[in-house]
C-alpha cells in the first residue's frame, strides 16, 4: 500500500486527486490540505509520497519542496503555472518527478 498526501490549495483539484487515490486499489490517502502549513501536522507518520502544488499560498516553491521532504516521504510537483526556473529549482529541492506545465518546454 502506497501511502498518499497531497498538498494544493485549489479544493476541486484538491479533492479530485484525493478521490482518485482513494478509488486506487494500491493507495491510501492519508492526508489532504490547502497549504504546507496545514499538512505539517498531519505528516506524522510521513506518507510515501507527497503530491504538492508549488504554488501555495504561505510557504512555496523550491523552499516549499524542500521543507515538505525534510518531514518525510518522497515530492512529487504538480503544477500547472511553472516557469523553468521553478522547474529548475523543484529539482534541485528533491522532487521526484518534474511538474507538467505548457509553458515549460
């Protein structure tokens, strides 16, 4: 069982992924929030994976992805408003898979 969190501040999108994992066999949601803020207290134990958007508001971006690994599990982005230097500078925070944006080529 995959352990699943997710971190985005827009709730339909929010709540779709958090219903998709739920529907999924293999995973567990196990915890849901609008801002890194809000997730900090739910981390604990870490989850396997943590579904981030970078742009949150209150912590965020490389900063964001480097404080959400630092309370365990593995980051994966998802946005769809990142430049390259976003993208760039996710990467280098510890992220596992890059964002899919149109606007990065």
């Amino acid at each position: 069982m995959i352990r699943v969190a997710v971190i985005e501040d827009h709730p339909v999108f929010r709540h779709g992924l958090a219903e998709a994992i739920g529907q999924t066999p293999e995973m567990e949601l196990c915890a849901a929030a609008a801002s890194i803020e809000k997730y900090e207290p739910l981390a604990s134990p870490p989850p396997d994976v943590v579904v981030l958007d970078l742009h949150l508001p209150g912590r965020q971006g490389a900063d964001g992805v480097s404080y959400v690994a630092g309370l365990g599990g593995s980051v994966l982005v998802v946005s769809a408003a990142a430049t390259r230097a976003d993208v760039v500078n996710a990467i280098a925070a510890g992220t596992i898979s890059t964002p899919h944006s149109r606007g990065v080529d």
